[in-house]
C-alpha cells in the first residue's frame, strides 16, 4: 500500500518569543514494513535543521530561530510504501539490546492495581506470544478512548485508574504491563490509516513494540486491538512517549502558547498504466 502523509504543527504566542530550539522525530526509516519513497520538512522560518541520530536510532532534526515571533509551523509530508509483516518488525536499527526495555520511567511505571491487572488477564497463557496478545485484548476491552481524561504527561497508572485515555496511554499501559511480565517493550510513534475513510485526524498515532524470543520485536496497537499491518507507518521508537515525540524543545518568551496540529493520512490511489 503507498500511504501519503502531511503533518503540520503550528505554535501561537500571545507574547512573542525571544527564541526557540526545537528537535523533531517525525522522520520515518526504511524497514521490513515500509519504504519512503519521498519525505520533506519545511520550517516556515529562516533556519538550518540538523539530521542526527539518537540513542534509540530515530532520526532527530534539529533547529533554532531567533525572535521575536508569534508563530512557528513545522510541516513534514511524504509518501510510503508500506506492507503487511503481521506485525513483526524487522530491518531497524537496535543500539541496545532487548533488555534495556525492562527499564521503568515514570510514564510506564506500575500501581499495585495495574500490576495485579497485567497478571490476572494473561494468567493460563505459558508462551510469550500468547500472553501478549491476551493482554492487548484485555487493555482494548477495559479502557475506553476518551481525549478528554488525560494528557501528555498522564503516566499508565493513572490512566489506568480513569479506565480511559488517548492511543499515548494504551501504548503506556501495554508497555508497563508487558515489564511487568518480564517480556520487554517500547513505545512507537507513526501514523495510521483509518479504515472509515477519515483521513483528517487531530494528531499522529502510538502504539507499542514487545520482544518474543526466536521472533524479534512485534507490535502491538491496544488502541485498536490489533497488531500492525500496511495501514501504520512507523517513526520513531523509545522507552515511552518522551524519547519519541514528534516535536520536544524549550524557548525563552512566548507567554500564551497555543498548539495547533493537522495531521493527514491518506492511501495514494495507484494509476492504471
């Protein structure tokens, strides 16, 4: 499937900011599950953006402007191949080895009540695999998706505690539950195709990433209870939502900040020859 992607991001001040230093993970990689066939950012001031890599093996651009402004827009757009693995991720760059992602962090860290949770809904399952997809099945059926109830910061206990949350909160759920288990896993950020034909969505998507033995990393999307396919681009992976977020960064000025985001995902329909 060729999925076409515009992704625009807008900060508003009602001050004007002094300055600002932003860093972006909004650029995929090739791997076994998708190709990019073409992919731009476009920042809509006069500044130098700086590829890197990170620890995790995102792709990271970097810049800084000067002010005063009272706006910025980032916008990144492109087209990619993707195709259906099943879920299984092969072909990404993987600095640390799978254990690493036992780490807890404080967005993933465990209650009593979530821990009992990650226990009782995969109990009478031996393997991995199984365990895992019991545990996706059980996360999609308790929490419901509610933009309301939480925010950026909300870590998966307290997420849990409200039975409700955005796709950020399952993806922190499915990750603490599976350390709990002692399976490791990591957050993703990307894109995804709905299948309803709503291609305008208010953000991008995450989702998560759990290590089976003899397999390699599979994913998992308790948002919809289902495990990737050609409808999801990936982007960036990290130990929660903090290590791949589109866009982090920090700024001197700029009181009354507003965040704006538009976000399309939309299938390229293919041209008869």
């Amino acid at each position: 499937m060729r999925i076409r992607i515009r992704h625009e991001t807008t900060y508003r001040y009602e001050q004007p900011a002094r300055w600002i230093v932003q860093k972006l993970r909004l650029t995929p990689r090739h791997c076994s599950s998708q190709n990019i066939e073409s992919w731009r950012i476009d920042i809509h001031r006069d500044c130098r953006l700086c590829a890197s890599e990170d620890a995790f093996g995102n792709i990271v651009h970097s810049f800084s402007v000067d002010g005063p402004f009272d706006s910025i827009t980032a916008l990144v757009e492109g087209d990619v191949e993707t195709f259906n693995m099943a879920g299984v991720l092969q072909g990404v760059t993987e600095n640390f080895p799978p254990q690493f992602y036992l780490r807890e962090t404080q967005l993933t860290a465990l209650s009593p009540r979530l821990s009992a949770f990650a226990r009782e809904s995969t109990a009478g399952k031996t393997d991995t695999l199984s365990r895992l997809h019991e545990l996706l099945a059980a996360i999609y059926t308790v929490m419901t998706f509610d933009t309301s109830t939480t925010h950026a910061a909300t870590a998966a206990a307290e997420a849990f505690d409200h039975k409700s949350g955005v796709c950020q909160d399952f993806a922190h759920l499915f990750i603490a539950c599976s350390r709990e288990l002692a399976i490791p896993a990591r957050y993703v950020s990307g894109y995804f195709l709905r299948s309803d034909g709503q291609n305008n969505q208010p953000a991008n998507h995450a989702w998560a990433e759990a290590y089976v033995e003899d397999l390699g990393w599979v994913g998992f999307d308790p948002a919809h209870g289902l495990s990737p396919d050609d409808a999801y681009v990936r982007v960036a992976g990290a130990l929660d939502y903090l290590g791949a977020a589109p866009v982090r960064g920090a700024r001197a000025g700029g009181a009354g900040e507003a965040l704006e985001v538009s976000v399309r995902v939309a299938a390229v329909q293919s041209q008869a020859q």
